[in-house]
C-alpha cells in the first residue's frame, strides 16, 4: 500500500483524465510509475554508484584503455 500526497495542480489533471477515461486515479498512477521506474532506478541508482566509486579512490581508465585491457 502507497499512499501519496500530490500538488494541487497534478491532482486536478489526475481527477480530469480519470473522469474523461472511466478509469481510476490509482489506474493511472500505476501506469505511470511502471512507464519510468526504470528510468529513475537508471538515474539514481548510477548516479549512487557513482559515488561510491569516487569514495572507493579507484583510479579510472580511460574508453582506449578499457578496451586495450579487455583486448577489444
């Protein structure tokens, strides 16, 4: 169970569509959430990654030296 406050604005769009559609709010909400959760776990999870190799002091190669160290 989620529960979710919205802003005022994206609540009146979210009650117009359903209305219009014959569809529930929560229909909606699902829609959207699966349309771009993997976008957002693909934004904030490299982006955590990220920084956890900064904070590692592993040194970076460079794309040529990847692929001369892979043999590519």
């Amino acid at each position: 169970m989620l529960s979710v406050r919205l802003p005022k604005d994206l609540e009146t769009r979210l009650d117009f569509l359903a209305a219009q559609t014959n569809r529930t709010k929560s229909f909606y909400a699902i829609e959207a959430l699966t349309r771009h959760i993997e976008e957002l776990e693909d934004i904030y999870l490299s982006e955590k990654a990220y920084k956890e190799f900064l904070l590692s002091g592993e040194e970076a190669l460079s794309a040529d030296e990847a692929r001369k160290t892979l043999g590519l």
